[in-house]
C-alpha cells in the first residue's frame, strides 16, 4: 500500500530511499540504509525484520539478489511481501509477492530498484522509472529520490490516498557535524500533500544541515565583519556567533568567521533591510 525507489548514487557514494503511502508513519517502518552497505525497503505487509536481516546480509558481503533469496527462504509470508534492495555496488533486485494487493509491482535499473503495491497502475512506477532515468547523474542523491517520488505521486500513487511520506539518505561522514552517515532523515507522518511537504522540508534540511560549498561561501572581509556585528549587536546578541547559534546556521558559517554562507548572508541582510528580530 506504498511505493518507494531504493538507489545508489551515480558516484557510489550514497545509498537512500524514498517512499510514500496512504499509511500513518510510513518512514517509521518502510527504509533503511548504511553508508557503504546499501538501502532497503519493505513493505506491502512490510515484515520490519527484513531491513536488519538485509543490511546484515549485505554487509557480510552478499549481493542485492543473494539478500533477496536469503530474506524470502526465510520467510513464508514472501507472498505478501514486498521490497526493494541496491547493494554497495549498485546491484538493484525487486521482489512483488503473488499475493499483494493489486496494482502491484516493480522495475528495476542500473543502481535503482522502484516498487508499489495497491497503487493507480503501471504508470506510478513507470513516471517514477522516467524520472529517474532522465535526472542528474550529478544531483544529490536525495533530490534524485523525491524527483521519483513526486513523479510517481503525480502519477496517482496510492490509489487510496495520500498520507505519509520519508526520505533516507545516507553517505559516510555525511550527518550533523560528520559524526555520523545520516545526509537526509526527514518524514511526514500525516499530512494531506506529503510529498509537496517532504519537498519543503528536504530544502530547510540542505540550509540547517548540510555544510555549505565552496561555491556558496562568501569571505568575510573587514567591512563585512563589522556588517555582521552590527547586526548581531543590534538584535541582543554578545556577537555574531551567538546570533548564528540561536539560529541553527553552524553548518553555514566559519567558526572563525572567515566566511558566510550566500544564503545566510542573504538572511541577514533582508532582516537588517526589514527591522526583522531573530
């Protein structure tokens, strides 16, 4: 009652999954992924063991299809089941039991495995196969992902509805401060559009929580310093540190303050031009 695409990125950096369903909480039960494993997800009637067993299989060195045959040998409601697997190097396998709830079914291609049951039709999996293929090679792996999720949403989706919807990606090095792999961990639990949702919430998390590139800093010369004091002094804070602490911008601007982030930068100047408080 779910459709999802599980990949890897072109530069076999990154694994994820994205997913949405008329069901409460989908990202609680359906993804999970390890950097330098793979990614996974399960569902139709989703047996949760299935997300340990196959990052374990997967990190003993199985293959996407060896996990996939091991996870159904072992399991006699593989009939009801349903799941998407990518390995470290891209293998991609699908599996639609006999017994899951029509329209149901998969596609699978170079690093990418898309999957859904009690869905429109053909064509959710389908729009969401185009849109893959026809994305980016060079796009974060999670832009990629919901691009798919939203073609398969625009498709017709869950043909009951629509509720939830998650993202996962992971990618080593990649969490809060690099001390841990999650890049993108973001779920909409309930809610009338949660794809247009996840879409919003997936660019304050690249703002909050991803560092900002070369590209995007802006050195802090003397004059600028002295702007951004100004600014901080001005709205109660000891310094612009603390300004960029009570904000959550610590990914975005140097400790040191050698640089700013273009955004950030951008923030600052339209609240100081508004009289906006922070």
């Amino acid at each position: 009652m779910t459709f999802s695409i599980v990949a890897r990125s072109a530069d076999g950096e990154s694994w994820g999954v994205a997913v949405a369903s008329k069901f409460l909480g989908v990202g609680a039960v359906v993804p999970a992924a390890v950097a330098g494993v793979g990614a996974v997800a399960t569902q139709a009637e989703a047996n949760v063991a299935w997300k340990g067993l196959a990052l374990a299989h997967l990190d003993e060195g199985a293959t996407a299809g060896i996990a996939l045959q091991r996870l159904l040998e072992e399991d006699e409601g593989r009939d009801h089941r349903q799941v998407g697997l990518v390995d470290l190097d891209g293998e991609a396998v699908s599996h639609t039991g006999a017994a899951c709830l029509e329209w149901a079914g998969g596609v699978t291609g170079d690093g990418y495995a898309i999957q859904g049951n009690v869905l429109a039709g053909e064509d959710v999996v389908l729009a969401m196969q185009a849109a893959w293929d026809t994305s980016d090679d060079d796009a974060p792996l999670g832009r990629r992902l919901l691009a798919a999720l939203t073609a398969g949403d625009d498709a017709g989706g869950d043909r009951r509805g629509r509720q939830s919807a998650a993202l996962l990606v992971v990618r080593d090095g990649a969490g809060y401060g690099g001390r841990d792999d999650i890049a993108v961990d973001l779920r909409i639990d309930d809610h009338a559009d949660p794809v247009t949702e996840l879409a919003r919430l997936l660019d304050l998390s690249d703002l909050y929580l991803t560092s900002s590139t070369e590209e995007e800093r802006v050195p802090v010369t003397p004059e600028l310093e002295q702007e951004l004091r100004d600014f901080a002094s001005a709205r109660g804070h000891r310094d612009f540190a603390a300004w960029v602490g009570t904000e959550n911008y610590e990914m975005r601007v140097d400790p040191e303050l050698a640089w700013i982030d273009e955004r950030v930068l951008e923030i600052v100047r339209d609240s100081a031009d508004t009289g906006g408080r922070s």
